[in-house]
C-alpha cells in the first residue's frame, strides 16, 4: 500500500505541476497579446513533465534518436502506408498510449489492492504496462494487413487495366503511368515505381517500391516487380506475365472469399444453435423452477 500511496502522490504532484505549467504558458501569451509585443515569436513545443520523464526513463523505447528498433517502426510505416507522418509521431502515439494503459492498469490495481488482492494487483499492473507497449506496434501490423487485402483486390483491376493497355501497343512506362491513375493501394505503387524511376535507376526503383509492399511475403506482388526488372534489365516480354498473373490474382482473390463466405456461414449456424438453445432454455425455465419449489 505504501507503494502505491507513492506513486498516487507522484502522479498528482506532476498533474499538478503541468496544470500550472498550462496556466503560465495561456498567461504569458495573453499578457504578450496585451502588451503588443512587436516580434512574432512561434511558439515552442515542449514535451509534457509525464512525456520527458518516459523519454529519460526508457529512450531506447520513446525516443525516436535512441529507439533500438526504428528501422523496424520506419519498415511497418511502409508497409501500413505512413499512417503516422514521422517516426516521431509515431513514438509520441506510443507514449500516449502506453500512459492510458499505465493509468488504467494503476487504477484496477490500486482497487485490487484495495479489496485485499495485493498478489494479484501487481501481476495486473503488468498486464497493462505490456498492452500498452505492445499496442502501437500491433496498430500498424493490423494497418498493414488491412493494406495487403486492399492491394491485393486492387491489383486484379490495376492488371486487367495493365494488360488492355500493354496489348493495344502502349509502351510499358507509359502503360504504368496511366495504370498509376485508376487509383488504389497496388495502382499507387505502380506510380511510386514510375516516379523513382524516373530520378533512379530501374533497380533501385524496383528496391524501393518493394520497400513499401504491405505484405513482403506476397508471391504476386514480387513476381510482378521481378518481371518489371526483368523486362527493363534483359528486355524480357511483360504482356504474357501480366496475364498469367491476373489470373493467378483472380483465383486467389475468389478462393479468399469462399473462405471469408465459409467462415461467415460457420458463425451464423454456431449463433444459430445458441439462439435456439436459448430459445429453449427460455421455455422450459419457469417449469425447471417449478419442479425445484
């Protein structure tokens, strides 16, 4: 209990503290407004007392110059889609994050703690701590995946659209810009490829936009981009690849939505048979009390 009465008083002492430091900071811009201060200045941002003390206490973990595994935040950026402009940005979330989880898991077991169940109280205030560190990370493998289904239906378009424009004789760069237009996860990586190819070689374009793919384990993705090198390093034929790979995307995309169909009907019949159990249940309650009076 003492432990927990320190962290309680610590807690409120830089609630405190950043509620003065609130009110300073609204004071001294209306006072510079009344005095007509003639020099604009922008104002500064600054870490919150909670922010610095995480930032100090563990920078291998919030601070995006120490972090251990920022190439690793930077790699789930590229293959969420940049849902978070910066690494930074990315580490701030995880900060506020972790300290909703922090406070949460502190206020369920300080009512543990409470209620006797000092053994449990801290095993559940680790619990929390490790959600709240594990979220961030969790958000954008999720991202990510939503991103991977995304482009994978949206490159059955982009290679319908693709393949018409290879066969009436349009060249392949050309045919990728205009493909690049329709819009979509795959549609926009074929206009990243198209732009860095045209400031990098096409190697180095090919690197780079399988950079961003949302899922480097996608065996349609990478054969494309392999014959996209192909074509342009041993000028290879791309029309029959293109094809081929269509196909392969369609059947994939239909075997994936019989499965998503199977699994829906699976849970409709599993709900079904509660509800009728239920049903059941309901009836033969009242007699089922009757027999026990």
């Amino acid at each position: 209990m003492t432990l927990f009465a320190f962290l309680g008083a610590l807690s409120l002492s830089v609630l405190a503290f950043e509620l003065l430091s609130t009110f300073q900071a609204a004071f001294g811009t209306f006072g510079g407004g009344r005095l007509m201060n003639v020099r604009s200045s922008v104002p500064v941002q600054r870490r919150s007392t909670w922010e610095a003390l995480l930032v100090a206490i563990w920078p291998a973990r919030f601070d995006p110059g120490q972090a251990r595994d920022l190439a690793d935040v930077v790699g789930l950026l590229r293959r969420a889609g940049y849902p978070y402009d910066t690494p930074g940005e990315f580490y701030a979330v995880a900060i506020r994050d972790f300290s909703i989880f922090l406070l949460v898991g502190g206020l369920l077991a300080g009512a543990l703690a409470a209620m006797d169940g000092l053994i449990a109280a801290p095993i559940l205030a680790l619990v929390f701590v490790f959600l709240g560190l594990r979220r961030p990370y969790a958000r954008l493998r999720m991202l990510a995946r939503k991103r991977a289904e995304s482009l994978r239906n949206n490159m059955l378009i982009g290679l319908s659209v693709l393949g018409a424009l290879l066969s009436s004789g349009v060249g392949v760069q050309e045919a990728l810009r205009r493909t690049s237009a329709v819009g979509g996860p795959f549609c926009n990586l074929l206009g990243l490829l198209v732009a860095r190819m045209e400031v990098d070689d096409f190697s180095k374009a090919v690197e780079v936009t399988r950079a961003h793919l949302p899922d480097p384990a996608d065996v349609e993705a990478g054969l494309f981009l392999r014959d996209i090198q192909d074509f342009f390093a041993s000028n290879r034929p791309i029309l029959s690849s293109v094809q081929g790979l269509q196909e392969s995307v369609h059947r994939t995309v239909v075997e994936l939505t019989e499965a998503r169909a199977a699994l829906v009907r699976q849970r409709a019949g599993l709900f079904g048979v509660l509800a009728v159990l239920g049903l059941v249940l309901a009836i033969l309650a009242p007699f089922l009390g009757t027999g026990l009076m």
